[in-house]
C-alpha cells in the first residue's frame, strides 16, 4: 500500500511538472508575439487585444469581417502615399500580436 502511495504521489509531482512548464513555454510564446512584454505589461496587451475583439464581435461583426479590416489596413498601408504618417501610428502598437495574420511579426 505504501509504494502505491508514493507512485501516485511520484506521478501527481510529474503531472504537476509538466503543467508549469508548459505554462512556462506558453507565457514565452505569449512574450515573443508582444514584442518581449513581460508581466503586467504583457497581461495588459493580451487584455486589449481580446476586449477590442469582443467589442467588434459583440456590434456584429465576425471573425472574418475582423481579418478582413486586418487586410484592407495592410493594403491601405502600403498604398498610403504618407508613410510617416502609418510610420508613427504603427510605431505604437509595435509587438502587439493579431490573432488573424502573420505579416504584423514581421521586422
């Protein structure tokens, strides 16, 4: 009976490893998308992002009209003939991930 007690014990410490590392793995994920934000810098980024969503999706939007504004913005963008301009607003959100594309990573 004692060596079941100390396998379960033994297998409740593995499982309570792998739950911390992979939290670790995902707050380092999380950080790398936001631009290195860590802490309450980084839970306030996540936190914006979401309430932005649910706002749109919460006045009818979907998730595709949503990825769309992502694409139209990125095409405004590169047509806009004033890049200082897109330069200085993008220059604020720098690090800020989307859930809807890859290019806002890009450097």
């Amino acid at each position: 009976l004692d060596s079941y007690e100390k396998s379960i014990k033994a297998a409740q410490e593995r499982r309570r490893k792998v739950i911390i590392e992979s939290k670790l793995y995902t707050y380092d994920k999380l950080s790398q998308l936001y631009g290195g934000a860590e802490g309450q810098a980084l839970l306030d980024a996540v936190t914006a992002e979401h309430t932005l969503i649910g706002k749109l999706t919460d006045s009818g939007m979907s998730y595709a009209d949503i990825e769309g504004l992502v694409d139209s913005s990125d095409g405004a963008d590169s047509k806009s003939g004033d890049d200082a301009d897109s330069d200085s607003a993008d220059d604020e959100f720098v690090g800020q991930t989307s859930f809807f594309g890859d290019d806002s990573y890009k450097d």
